[in-house]
C-alpha cells in the first residue's frame, strides 16, 4: 500500500520534492529555456549533493582510521 502524496509534489528518494509549476507556453524558445532552467537547476543540486556525500565519505573513512588506530593500543584485561 503506497500512501498518496501532496498535490503538487512527488515521492523521489523517500523525499517529496515540489514539482515545477506547470507552464503554458506555447512559444518553443520559451518552452527551451524553462527546460534549459529546469537542467540547470537539477545539475547544480546534483552537483551539491556529491559534493557532500564526498565530504561524508572523507569523515567516514578518518572516524574508522581513529577507531582502528585506538583498537591498537587498546590493554587488555592482563
């Protein structure tokens, strides 16, 4: 059973996402450049997107080298 969404928006990676506005134009130039638009916009959020899941990646990988080097020297109980 899905559960319905809000008008106006979609389900995209278990997050609802505003849709853009519909538009009306009928001058393919205009038509162009709201794609054109629309491409630039998705781009750059992809873009910002990687750029934070590297970041993410990069603290991951310094938390579990700190963990591991902490194991090392860990006394046991003798």
């Amino acid at each position: 059973m899905s559960k319905a969404h809000p008008p106006g928006y979609q389900l995209c990676c278990y997050v609802y996402q505003l849709l853009p506005p519909p538009t009306f134009s009928w001058s393919p130039r205009q038509r162009a450049q709201e794609m054109w638009n629309w491409i630039y916009t998705l781009e750059s959020d992809k873009f910002d997107f990687i750029d934070h899941m590297k970041k993410q990646k990069y603290q991951i990988i310094v938390l579990l080298n700190r963990i591991t080097s902490a194991q090392k020297f860990k006394k046991g109980p003798w």
